[in-house]
C-alpha cells in the first residue's frame, strides 16, 4: 500500500462519500472509486458497506483506517523533521578534531555557531589523527578537523587544506649547536640543519600523532636514524623536556606560542627544502555528502578561523 492509497481511504472513510472525498483530493470521482476497487482487490476483503446513509466501514476498514491514520501522522512528522532539518532548527554534527586543534578551535567556533544554529547537536571526537581517520572510513564521523598526512594520504579520504604551519626544532638554552644556526630571510627563527642534530637523543610523540609523522619525514629527508631518548604523547611535556635539556624535538611554530614555565626552549626554523610543515585541513570520505548543518559548521569555521 502506498501513502497515496492510504489518503484516499482515510479520507473516503472520513467524508463518508467518494464524490465529497474526490472533491477534497482534487481528483474525478471516477478515478477514485476506481482506486479505491483496486484495494479492496488487493486486500481481498471490502473496506466499506454502501447504505442510504453513506459509506461505513468494515472490521478491516475500521483496522485500515486506523493504521493509515497513524501512517500518515508518521509522514507528516518525517516531513517536518526535514523541513527543521534543511532550515538547520534540528540535526546532528559528528566531527572529530586532535587534541590541540580542539582546544584552540573550538573556542573560536562554537560561540558564533551555537548563536546561529542552538539547536543542532553537537557530538564531538578528540582523539589522534589515525583514530579520527578510522572513524571517517567505518562512517562514526561525518568529516575531521586535523592535518593532513604528508605521506600515504588514504584514497578514500579528501583533505581540503585550510592552513600552512612549519616546524621548527626545539633545544634547550644556550645549546653549543646553536651557534651554527643562521640567519635567513624569510624564516621567524635562526635556520639550523636538522642533518646536525644526528648524534641529539631525540623526544619523540607516538607514532598515531601526525607530529611524528612529519617528524619521521624530516628525519628521512635529513638521513638520521634517530636516537630516540623517550616517545610521549604530550608535546608540551616534550617542550619542558627539551628545556631541560633531555633531548631535542621537532615542533610545529604554532605550538611553540604556548610558552611552559620560566625557561623555555630555543626554537630554530628549517630550511623549505626539508618540507618541514603541516597543513590543516577538513577530511571527510569521498564516497559520502555533508549534511547542511555539516556544510554550515564549516562555512563558520571557515569565516572565524581561516
């Protein structure tokens, strides 16, 4: 039974008249006493008994009745459900986004967004890129705020890049290496080669965190089979580390703006042949659409961060 037929037997059963009934739905009498034969057909049982009085309905016209009823009131509500939904009144938003990201981010974006849309909801995922890339590809997340690999991008993923930020190498104060950093046009710090930190024990971040991930190409660019001292996952306890002189690392500059303690590290910028950089970006699959609430976040994230 289809929505159509069951409209045209709750409103027959209401009207108690096929001709009144046609006149309410815009159709010739005709083709609805034709329609309204067809399922009674099909049923195999008839829906209403004809009297001088009108049309009443039988047992299983009393149960079709009922159930179309109910039918119906479900299509209405689905109905406005999408309509709420493509005026962004209701919806949901599944996003990821890595542990920094979110912290410095989401402040920015969520006030604007929640002022614009207070009722759409909200479930959010901070985690490393590699689990927020697992869950985009088993459909958990609608799209991710991370940055983008420099290697072995996933095919079934996009990335649409949003911003640039390079690395830099973190040293303790007053490291004898420093002395052979040069000042360069073009770079926020001293440029030193990371080939000659070959022989620095290293603080490393886990391999799931795309900070070792651009820390490993780098090294592969630079030839060094690191001596990794300690691998955490935290790159501000990695920066105080540093500081106290415990190893070096490779951090990006936007993190180094976050100063821990009175005695920072030194920071010193790589020279642009070594590619030494992210770039943040949205992923989502290929294969799916963003929703318009989906389409919105971003179109304000764009608009507050970018």
């Amino acid at each position: 039974m289809t929505s159509k037929e069951l409209l045209y037997v709750k409103t027959i059963a209401e009207e108690k008249s096929i001709s009144q009934a046609a006149k309410l739905l815009f159709i010739a009498q005709p083709s609805l006493s034709q329609a309204l034969s067809r399922i009674e057909d099909n049923l195999g049982t008839p829906l209403f008994t004809r009297t001088t009085g009108g049309l009443n309905l039988t047992y299983a016209g009393e149960r079709y009745y009922q159930t179309a009823c109910r039918i119906l009131k479900i299509y209405e509500n689905l109905e406005g459900e999408i309509s709420d939904i493509n005026g962004l009144r209701t919806g949901r938003i599944r996003m990821g986004i890595t542990n920094h990201l979110g912290t410095v981010v989401l402040p920015k974006i969520l006030p604007p967004f929640r002022r614009q849309c207070p009722f759409i909801e909200l479930e959010i995922l901070e985690e490393t890129t590699d689990k927020l890339e697992n869950r985009l590809l088993s459909g958990q997340l609608d799209f991710a705020l991370m940055h983008a690999p420099k290697e072995d991008s996933h095919p079934l993923l996009n990335y649409e890049f949003l911003a640039n930020d390079p690395f830099v190498i973190a040293m303790a104060p007053n490291h004898p290496l420093a002395s052979q950093a040069e000042e360069l046009e073009g770079y926020i710090h001293p440029v030193l080669d990371p080939r000659l930190l070959r022989n620095e024990p290293f603080i490393m971040l886990h391999k799931g965190q795309r900070i070792r991930h651009i820390t490993d190409s780098i090294l592969k660019k630079a030839r060094i089979e690191p001596k990794i001292a300690l691998t955490l996952r935290n790159y501000e306890t990695a920066q105080a580390l540093v500081s106290q002189g415990l190893g070096v690392t490779f951090l990006p500059e936007d993190y180094t703006r976050i100063i821990l303690g009175d005695n920072p590290p030194d920071f010193f910028s790589i020279h642009k042949k070594y590619d030494a950089s992210w770039d943040m970006c949205i992923t989502s699959r290929k294969d799916s659409e963003l929703s318009r609430a989906d389409e919105f976040f971003l179109k304000v994230l764009k608009e507050n961060l970018v």
